[in-house]
C-alpha cells in the first residue's frame, strides 16, 4: 500500500480507506501561555470550521483528544497557581471511504484526531478509536 493511504478494518469487519490527509498544527500562531479549555475549544471548533472547507462538505467526526493539564505558577499573578491544559500539537484528518456497500455506491466520512507527531500518520494509540467508529451512523453514502 503506497504510504500516504491509511487503512482500518473497523470492529464491524468494514474496510476503510484513507483517500486524502491533512495536517496542521493544533495552536498555529497561538501564544504559549494561552493554553486553556476555554481557548481550547475555540481552537478545535476553529479546526473543525477549517476541516469543513478541507473535505468540501463531507460528514466529520472528530475523536476527542485527551487534554494534558499542568499547575504551573501563575507568571502574571505572583503566589498564584494556574491550571494550563493541552491537546496534541498536531491535527491530523483524513476522508476515509468504504469498500461498496451495495453496487454502485460507497459511503464517505472525514475522520479527525489530534496526536503528538508529524512522522506517522496514524499513532497507535487512536487506531482502536477510529476502529470502534459506528460507520452506518456518521458516514454519508454517495453514488459512483
């Protein structure tokens, strides 16, 4: 398989191909000190408004990401602590398409995650994730 595709077989038996990716930085142009739930969901709702453009339309899922949180001393409140709290740096998303499910028709989903490295596309870690995806529900059908 040419490395750029990415293929899961979900729990339900259906194989799923990765057709396009994407990458992108999780806080691209976000200062280092502004790390927190609050900005963290501008960011992914951000990234989610992106992604729409990205796939032209298609069905998004987008996985949870697990958030790191640190208490760190607050630099801008001396005697104070401050709770910051990161998601993966990197935004990874890819339009998935299924084997046909009747003839003359496939069924696509866009499928985004966010992970902590740029040199795979595919951390071990969300494969389980992306495998427990309830593909009948999320994925649109589409004609050939």
């Amino acid at each position: 398989m040419h490395p750029k595709f990415i293929e899961v077989i979900l729990k339900t038996k259906r194989r799923i191909v990765a057709e396009s990716t994407y990458f992108t930085e999780t806080y691209g142009g976000l200062g280092a000190c502004s790390y927190t739930d609050h900005i963290n969901e501008i960011m992914m709702e951000r990234n989610l408004k992106h992604l729409t453009h990205v796939f032209y339309g298609a069905p998004i899922h987008v996985i949870k990401p697990n958030i790191a949180r640190t208490e760190n001393d607050d630099p801008f409140d001396p005697g104070k602590k401050r709770i910051r709290a990161f998601i993966p740096p990197v935004l990874v998303a890819a339009a998935f398409a299924s084997n046909p499910i009747r003839d003359g028709t496939n069924s696509l989903l866009a499928i985004a995650w966010y992970q902590h490295r740029y040199d795979c596309f595919l951390e071990d870690t969300i494969r389980p994730q992306i495998e427990a995806i309830d593909w009948n529900a999320l994925a649109r059908d589409w004609e050939l």
